[in-house]
C-alpha cells in the first residue's frame, strides 16, 4: 500500500505556519505519509480547483480552510468556498472562527500570556485579525516574530477550550491522520 497523503489548503503564510507547527511540532503526530501545504489565497483559482479535483477523483485527503469573515454563518462561509472552488466537499471544508490568529491566541494560557505581555481570553472565538496585530508587544519585531514565539507556548489541550472551531477542526483532521 502507497502512502497516505494529506492535503492542507490554506490561504496564506501565518495559515501554513500555524499548521505546519502545530501539526508536527507540538501534536507529536507520527510523519506517516506526504503532508503538502497549499496556499491558495494569491493563485488562480481554476488552479486551486484543478488540484481539488485531481485530489477527488484520486481519493487523496485534504482539508480546506478558510476564515468565518467571509460570511454571516458557516453554512454561507461553505457555500461561497463552493462557488469559487466547484470541486470542493462540503465536509473538506473547515471555517476557522473568526480568523487564524483567533487560534493562535486560543493556545495560551493564563501564564504564557502573562509571560508575552497580552491580555489572555477564555474564548478566542470573536478574534480578528486587527486585533491581534494591536495586542502585538514592542519587544517583538513583527507580526510574524510574535506569532512564532505564541507557537513556542502554544498548548492544543488549552486551544480547544478556548476555540470552538479549533477544537472541531482538530478532531475532525487528527483522528482521519491517525486512522
């Protein structure tokens, strides 16, 4: 049997990274088969759609992600991903509320993020990208800079009490990973 290849479309840089640390960083997932990240915001998206459709029609995995501030409900959310990208399955699709960094914040605890100098939450579900990039320390040269040191800290355990999306999300693709 060939390996099993997992597909992650993401729209953009700090998506990737998110997932790509998460993944195999801190889950402690095995490697077992091809992971490929794919960033779709910025490519055509008869392109997107070609791969999708390949990727259908070979019974390969993927998981699509794309963030709640596209629509009034995740339903809605879905049904434009579809209208864009006609290859796409309904139950690929997985909308992250509101934004990546929501689930950025959500991995922190109390401690850590009095550590990092920013405000800690009890849900990250109503954060948006602004607002993340407002709580981001001087000490920190970036955006990009804070987000990774949020990733040296980050907990699953404690994303998942804090997002509602993350911990759907999380399920959902670890348990297909580890089948």
């Amino acid at each position: 049997m060939g390996e099993t290849k997992y597909y992650f479309f993401v729209e953009g840089d700090s998506d990737g990274t998110f997932f790509e640390k998460v993944i195999f960083s801190i889950s402690g997932i095995p490697n077992r088969g091809n992971f490929k990240f794919i960033k779709y915001a910025r490519s055509k998206k008869e392109a997107i759609n070609g791969i999708i459709k390949t990727l259908r029609e070979n019974n390969f995995n993927y998981f699509f992600f794309t963030d709640f501030d596209k629509g009034p409900c995740v339903t809605s959310v879905k049904e434009k991903q579809k209208v864009t990208f006609p290859s796409l399955e309904d139950e690929k699709i997985f909308v992250v509320i509101k934004k990546i960094e929501s689930w950025y914040l959500a991995g922190l605890d109390n401690e850590n993020s009095i550590e990092m100098g920013i405000e800690n939450f009890e849900s990250t579900d109503n954060i948006a990208k602004g607002k993340f990039e407002e709580m981001k320390p001087a000490k920190y040269n970036s955006v990009k800079d804070f987000s990774l040191e949020i990733l040296k800290r980050f907990s699953v355990e404690t994303a998942k009490e804090k997002n509602g999306s993350f911990k759907y999300s999380w399920i959902k693709i670890i348990n297909k990973i580890l089948e």
